[in-house]
C-alpha cells in the first residue's frame, strides 16, 4: 500500500474489506422496513410486559391491603368487641385467659400471625404473645388519630421497634390497626399483623391473570399488521428499484451525451484550432520580411493555441478518452494537469486499478472530479492529494486540499449541488461517501467502493 503524502496528514485505512461488507450487510438489515417494525413491536412488548406488571403489582398490593383492612374492621366489630370485657382491660388473669382462647380459636389464623390492643396511655391491654401484655410503648400519630376519630389504616411494620421484637424472623408483615370499644365506652386500638407474602401472592394472581391478555392482543395485532407492513415494504423497495434505474439511465445517458460533445469537439472544433494554429505559424515564418505581421500573426498563433489547450482540457473535463483505454491513473493525472499548471503542488497516487468493473471506476473519476474542481476554483487550495488505495475486496479514493473550507451541514449554494448529487449513485453502487470539512481547515473527500 502506498503512503499518502505526509503534508496533508493522511493516515491509512483502519477498517478491513471484511468487516466493512459486514457492517454493510448489518445496516441493510437494520433498515429493512420489516424488521424495524417488528423489532418495535418486541420493545413496545417488553414495555407493555413491564409496565403492566408495575400497575398489577400496585393494584394486587392496594386491594391486598384493602382486604387486610376489611378482615380486620370484620374481626373488630364482629369477633374483639363484643368479647371484650372490663377484666380484660383491668387485666385480670382470668378475664385474660377467657380471651386469648377466643382469640386463638376465631381470630389468629393462617392470614392473622398476631394481634395486639392498645390503651390510649400506649400500653398493650392483650397480646397473644402474652408476655408483652402491660408493657408501654409510645403510639405513632396515625395510631393516636384512630384511637380519636376511628377508621382505619394499614401499615408495613417495622421489626426493629421493641415492640415488634416478638415478630422478628417471620418476614415482611403489615400491620392493621382500628379502633374498637370496651364495655362503658372506653377507646382501645386493635391491631392485626399479617405475612407480607399474602400481598405478594395476592400481587402475582393479578398478573398473570393480565399478562396473557397483554401479549396475546399484541401478537394478534403484529400478525394483522405484520402482512401490510410487508407488503408496504415490498412497494418501497419497487420504488427504490425503479428510481435506482432511473438515475442510472440518466447517469449513462449523460454519459453518453458527454462522450458525444467530446466526440464532437474533439474531431471539429480542436482539429480546425489545431489547423488554424499550424496555418498562422507558417504564416509568420514566410512573413519573415513584414516583422509587425509576423509578430501579429504569432500573437494570433499564441491565442490559438492557448484557445486549444483549453478545449483539451474541457474535453478531460467533459469526459477523458483514457478513462478506459490508458486507465484511471492517466485520467487523473490529466485531471490534475492545468491544476499543477497552475502553481498548486499536486501529488497523486494510484495504486494498481486492474480488474476494476468500468461502473467503479467512472464513479471514481467523476468523484476525483469534483473534488478537485472544488479545491481548485472554490477553495482556493495550495496543495492537493488525490490518493487510490486498494485491498481486497475495497477500493478507496481520497482527494485531500489545503484550502478554504466549508461547512458540510450547511445547504449548498444555488448552483453548487456538486458532491451532493453524487451521494445516491454512490450508494445503490454499495458505496460511502464521506466529506470532512471546517472552514479554514481544508476539505477531505473519501469514496470507498467495494470489488469483487
């Protein structure tokens, strides 16, 4: 591989041939309208997966704690109160006793793990563990309000209170307290613990029963809509096909017309200067004895052929006749030649293009092209590199100028379409483009093309 000129700094390709047909076949697949869809519908899936099993949870967790609330207001008014007794609350032993198997037999259960009542002063009157009854703990203030308004509330209980040291190792519990009254009116807070798990459960009941509904009623709308976004998809990729026709008739019938104006100018106008030029010499040098005709004649001979040069060049311009014959190093050598001419310090490399289809290299050229005319009659450059690089499988153009600059993202200017139009030829060819440029900081062009 040849080394690029070292005063524009360029540096050589990092991306192998391989890895480039491969993320070219990825970006293929990624654009493919088909997959797109049903690539959205697996994430509006998930989506729908998780949020509805959030909202589930939330709803199983609220109507778990509801439930929680109406079996404790049940146990409270129908079950605690009307067994309370005046030696339950002056905590005669007997009274007590006479209570805690009530209790046992209609009250703890398999969802209630534990029950506590509370006298305003915040010392329990009765607990199943009954070694925390006539103990004291200070009341919250939702607890103090039941106790003063009634109603209920519910809680997730915090183990590492002394009170709740009994409970300790049995998991999450949520705690329900309510008020309740003993006999002459006097206002106690029942308390009813239950497993956390029940919520849990209760939570995982709710959706699984939603999350079939979820995915079946989205499957069916990816089938029903899967078969018209194919069908879309294949319409689009119709119209991609029929307008990449289209720019390639036209690209080869500018083609053509191009060769015929060089045809054209090439075997009339160029031959008849070059004649007229050969004529005017002879001219002066038999007009040796009129010195000012023969320096008028010479000046007209001059003019002539200066007249000629630049038809030559406008015919390489216009399309090279060694683009096929001599290859692409000749055509860009010509290229550059009234460049050069010009005082802007050329350098080109190309390395062997042998074997490359036409279609490739007319692509190069017409790429070269333009971006040497823009460095040269808008950037004003001082230096230019035109670089052709080959690997296997990959072919890479690079025309690097030391000039004026631009901005790429800015609209181009009436006119001025240049490398723009070139970018969907380069691309339905299999090709990238790229054009890197800052104003002041000069223009970098990079085509890389593949080959087989």
């Amino acid at each position: 591989m040849q080394s690029p000129p070292p005063a524009l700094g360029l540096r050589p390709p990092e991306a192998t041939a391989s890895g480039g047909r491969s993320w070219a076949r990825v970006r293929r697949v990624v654009a493919n309208p088909v997959v797109q869809f049903f690539t959205a519908g697996a994430l509006a899936l998930l989506v729908l997966l998780v949020g509805s099993g959030w909202l589930s949870e939330r709803a199983a967790t609220r109507e778990a704690i509801w439930d929680a609330r109406t079996t404790t207001d049940l146990l409270a008014s129908s079950v605690v109160e009307p067994a309370l007794t005046r030696g339950v609350v002056a905590g005669n032993s007997a009274a007590v006793d006479r209570f805690d198997k009530m209790m046992l037999r209609h009250v703890l259960s398999d969802d209630v793990l534990r029950v506590k009542i509370w006298s305003r002063d915040g010392s329990i009157v009765y607990s199943d563990q009954t070694r925390l009854i006539g103990e004291t703990f200070s009341l919250g203030a939702e607890e103090t309000d039941i106790l003063r308004d009634g109603g209920s509330d519910a809680e997730v209980s915090d183990l590492d209170e002394p009170e709740n040291r009994f409970e300790r190792g049995q998991g999450r519990l949520l705690e329900v307290y309510t008020q309740v009254r003993a006999p002459g009116g006097q206002r106690l807070l029942f308390e009813a613990y239950f497993s956390y798990d029940d919520v849990s459960r209760r939570s995982g009941q709710v959706l699984d029963a939603f999350r079939p509904i979820t995915i079946a009623v989205l499957l069916i709308f990816l089938a029903v809509t899967g078969p018209l976004v194919w069908v879309l998809a294949r319409r689009l990729d119709a119209s991609a096909a029929a307008r990449e026709r289209l720019l390639v008739a036209a690209v080869e019938a500018s083609d053509v017309e191009r060769r015929r104006i060089a045809r054209d100018l090439h075997d009339g106008v160029v031959q008849q200067l070059a004649g007229t030029s050969f004529a005017l010499s002879a001219t002066a040098r038999e007009s040796a004895s009129r010195p000012d005709d023969a320096r008028q004649l010479e000046v007209l001979a001059g003019g002539v052929r200066q007249s000629l040069r630049a038809l030559r060049s406008l015919l390489v311009e216009i399309y090279p006749p060694e683009l096929k014959t001599e290859g692409l190093a000749a055509a860009l050598d010509d290229l550059v030649a009234p460049v050069a001419a010009n005082g802007v310090q050329v350098d080109v490399h190309v390395a062997d293009t042998s074997g490359l289809p036409d279609e490739t290299v007319a692509l190069m050229w017409r790429v070269a092209q333009e971006a040497v005319r823009n460095a040269y009659r808008h950037a004003r450059c001082r230096r230019l590199a035109v670089i052709v690089d080959r690997e296997p499988g990959r072919v890479k153009l690079e025309v690097v100028d030391d000039g004026s600059g631009f901005d790429p993202s800015a609209p181009p200017a009436p006119g001025h379409l240049g490398l723009r139009s070139l970018f969907d030829l380069i691309h339905d060819a299999g090709g990238d483009l790229a054009v890197t440029s800052s104003p002041g900081q000069g223009t970098r062009v990079k085509l890389e093309a593949a080959t087989p």
